[in-house]
C-alpha cells in the first residue's frame, strides 16, 4: 500500500504563485500516473486574501496551458501543516524564512526555495502581483513546471525499475543459453543518484526471486548509448519522452517501452520508489519478466 508524499506550495496570500505551484504539480502527477503517490495543496503566509479565489490572471494562465479543473480558494498555513506536509515550498526567500519562524520544533516538513530544483537556476520566483499585464505570472509558471518537474524527476533515478529490469534480463539469457548473443545494461535519464546502489527493496526483490548476485551503480544515460546498444526500453511513457529528446537523430537505438512486449499488455511499469513496503517491486519484477521473456522469445524466433 502506498504511502503518499504530501507537499504545501506557500506564497505571501495564496493568489498568484502558490495556485499556480499547485495547479502545475497536481497536473504533472497525473500525467505521470504518480496521484497514488503524491498530493498536493497551497496556502497563504498573511491572511489579506483568505477564501478568494486566485488571481485571475492566474486563473487565465492556467487555462490556456490546458489546466482547466483547478479550483481553490485562499488559506493561511497553519502549525499542524508543518507535520502534514513533507515537503513546504516557498517562493522567494522572505517566504522561506518566514516558514522557518513559523515551524514548530520537531515537525517534519522540509522548508525550501522551489525554485532550487529550477535547472536554469533560477531560484526565486517572483511575485508578479502589482505587475500591469500577464508576463509576471507567464514567467512564474515557466519557473514553477521546470521546477516541479526537475523535483518529481530526483526520485527517477535508476535504483528501482531499470536495475529490476537488467537483472532480470541477464539471469533470462543465462537462462536461455543466449548470453553470446546478448548483453544489457541500464542508466537513469537524471544524474541526482550516480553511483549510488539500487534500492534495497529492489535488491531484496531480486534475492527473493533467485537473483542473488546482482551488482549496480547508477550511471547516467549519455548520447553515445543511443549507437551502443541496439534497444533502449523506457519503464513508462514520461521516461519515453525524455529519451526520444536525448536521442541524436540519426542514431541507431530502437527506443521502445519495455512493457510494450508484455502479454498481459501492462505497458506502464509504475515506479514503486515510495510504496511502504515491497509490493510494488515485485509487480515491477514480475511486469519486466513477463516483457523480457516475450521479447527474447520474439527475437530468438525471428
């Protein structure tokens, strides 16, 4: 059963950033089919503009990027949301340290800038309240979505699925008495935990299904594996996205989902990272056996 990780967008009323924050967190989680796993929600440092809705310029923003469904009317944040939420984001830095006078002692919540998962860096985003026009709010939004998404992609990171994925293709080629005939590796599309091991749960995984001498280390995908290896199987459809971006054109990898090859025809191989327990690693496993043994028995035929 999944736990989900809750996160508290905060600007200074709860008007203009933190809606748009949310809005764009809640719709990058179910376009990543991550809504079991996450939630999210926004509130106000001061309480001027408590039960309103958001700015309509804010409003107008978030529909002509396709985000039609938010609603949401302004809250002040309050202590017991420093034990709610895992994460607490603030927008510039008189948020941050006002969320720091605020947090109770103990609470878990982690405070910071959103802006600090920006991959261009840019760190505070400002607030475009008192702006005459819709650029303020254009520039908070485009700030928020590479924010955001650089935030969810940290925990795609090449320790769940991939190493899954690997093992169990190397143990099948054993298996099958085809390992003249093919090698495997795997890589992550973001460089947060190179070198790390993988996961425990997934080592664990592996072990209880007679994989026991498995090893990896986290390397990041570069543009010369796309002429190395012949295949590159993405777990889900957003990881598909970025590889068919990475990809340099001309270059000879099939990019494919691997769960395309599944029988039971479960194309998504769901990222398990924040599952309490193992469940979702063994239905990991499972889903990238059943891939893998229809993919080699394909191509040993063919």
């Amino acid at each position: 059963m999944s736990q989900k990780k809750k996160v508290l967008m905060i600007c200074l009323g709860n008007i203009c950033r933190s809606p748009i924050a949310e809005a764009v967190f809640d719709d990058k989680i179910k376009k990543l089919g991550l809504s079991d796993q996450w939630e999210v929600n926004s509130a106000a440092l001061i309480g001027y503009h408590i039960g309103q809705n958001p700015d309509q310029r804010a409003m107008s923003l978030l529909k002509q990027k396709g985000l039609t469904n938010y609603s949401h009317r302004a809250r002040i944040i309050t202590a017991d949301d420093f034990e709610k939420y895992d994460w607490i984001f603030g927008m510039d830095v008189q948020n941050i340290q006002e969320l720091n006078k605020l947090k109770p002692q103990g609470s878990k919540a982690i405070i910071e800038l959103l802006g600090k998962y920006d991959p261009q860096g840019e760190t505070i985003i400002r607030d475009p309240y008192y702006d005459n026009d819709n650029t303020g709010f254009e520039k908070a939004y485009d700030q928020c979505v590479r924010s955001i998404t650089a935030f969810l992609q940290h925990y795609k990171r090449n320790s769940c699925r991939s190493p899954i994925a690997e093992a169990v293709f190397n143990a099948q080629i054993e298996k099958m008495n085809l390992v003249n005939y093919w090698e495997v590796d795997s890589a992550a599309i973001l460089k947060y935990h190179i070198g790390n091991p993988p996961e425990p749960r997934a080592m664990s995984t592996l072990q209880k299904n007679g994989i026991t001498k498995y090893s990896h280390k986290a390397r990041l995908i570069t543009k010369a594996d796309f002429n190395k290896y012949d295949w590159i199987f993405g777990m889900d459809s957003y990881i598909m996205e970025h590889l068919y971006k990475l990809k340099p054109e001309n270059s000879k990898a099939i990019v494919e989902l691997l769960g395309k090859y599944d029988p039971k025809g479960e194309i998504n191989i769901r990222d398990p990272l924040f599952d309490n327990g193992s469940h979702g690693f063994e239905k990991a496993f499972q889903q990238a056996l059943r891939s893998i043994q229809s993919f080699l028995e394909y191509h040993k035929n063919n």
